[in-house]
C-alpha cells in the first residue's frame, strides 16, 4: 500500500486519475513507481548499514589511537611488524634503543 501510494505522489500516476488511459501506460508507470520505491528502499537500508560501519569504525580508530598513546608512552621498546617481518610500528624507546628514528625503522624488514 505504501508502494501505491507513493506512486500515485511521486511517480506520475495522477496522470492516470479520473480520465481515461491507456491501459499499458498505467502498467508501465506503475511498474515503474514499484521499482523506484523499491531502489529507494535499498539505498535507505545501504546507508543505515554504511552509517553503523562508519560509527564502528571511528570507535575502533579511537581505541587504536589509545593503544598508540599508551604504546608511545612505554619505557621498554615496542615494535610491530607485518607476517613478512616489515616494521608497521616502532614506538621511540625501540628506536632509540637502535639508534634510530621511528620514521627510519617503519618500513624494514625485521629479521630474527
């Protein structure tokens, strides 16, 4: 019923209203309204979905912002690294302790 009646408001099905038509043209316009609404439906139910991952995600950035925080204030030389050994993170105790630079350390490959 909401499908209709937002065809007869907004998809040109008051052409049709109280006059004659042609039985085709009113078919067409109102498989036309259904899938308009039908698309309109969609883009509502994939924006509320992109509004909660964009709210999780700045959650999750805030948490990882923290962790960094208490990361950089550490005494002791922390460093994170990718499955192939690349540094992703050094914090400056672990650059100091090499006799770097965070930025020098960021992108090696970290042996054992």
């Amino acid at each position: 019923m909401e499908g209709i009646a937002y065809a007869v408001n907004h998809a040109g099905l008051y052409r049709f209203i109280a006059k004659p038509w042609a039985h085709e043209g009113l078919i067409t316009t109102i498989r036309e309204a259904i899938q308009i609404y039908a698309q309109e439906q969609e883009l509502l139910r994939q924006h509320e979905a992109l509004q909660t991952r964009a709210m999780e995600l700045e959650r999750l950035n805030q948490q990882l912002s923290q962790l960094k925080t208490a990361f950089d204030m550490l005494q002791q030389g922390v460093t994170v690294s990718d499955l192939d050994g690349v540094i992703l993170y050094a914090n400056q105790a672990d650059a100091a302790m090499h006799g770097y630079t965070v930025e020098e350390l960021l992108g090696w490959m970290f042996v054992s």
